[in-house]
C-alpha cells in the first residue's frame, strides 16, 4: 500500500480513537454512552465522518510529503556519490596523462 494510504488509514484509527477515549476518560462515561451519545443524530454521525476524512487527509498528505524529502534527498546522495565517482576517474586519467 502506498505511503497517503497507510497515513490516511492511520489518520482515520487516530480520529476514532480520539473521539472515543477522549469522552472515556474526561468524562468519565461508559463506552456504551459515549457511542450512544456520539451516534444520537444523523447530523453527528456526519460531523464525525468528516473528521475522520480530514484527519486522515492531514496525515496522509504530512506523510506523502516526508515520503517526498526522503526520496528526493536518497536520488540527491546517490547522484552525488556516481559524480564523486565519474570525478575520481576522470581525475585519474589526467594524472596518468600528464606523467
């Protein structure tokens, strides 16, 4: 699975779990109120859905975009290293020339 997915699925597990333990343990409720409460209305159920999706995107998109710089930065090392390389060579070459 690609990098947006697994952070937008994490981001989805994240807001869940948020919803849900932050009423657990503030509040002292029981797990059956907190679902009864929070699915009391069709306009709640939304309201947390859409959470759900926003989470999920900023963590997807924060996670694309790290994915992003490392890869960028891996290419970047790799071609610095076959220049230094393509370098020494042709340094070597120079020296063999002029002695």
């Amino acid at each position: 699975m690609k990098v947006f997915g697994k952070a937008f699925l994490s981001g989805v597990v994240f807001a869940i779990l948020l919803i849900v333990l932050v009423p657990l343990f503030a509040e002292g409720m029981s797990p059956g109120d907190t679902i009864t409460r929070l699915t009391s209305s069709p306009l709640k159920i939304v309201s947390i859905l859409q959470i759900m999706c926003i989470t999920g995107l900023v963590f997807g998109c924060v996670a694309s975009f790290f994915s992003w710089v490392g890869r960028r930065n891996r290419e970047r090392e790799e071609t610095d290293a076959l220049m230094r390389e393509y370098l020494k060579k042709k340094l070597l070459e120079e020296n063999e020339k002029q002695d």
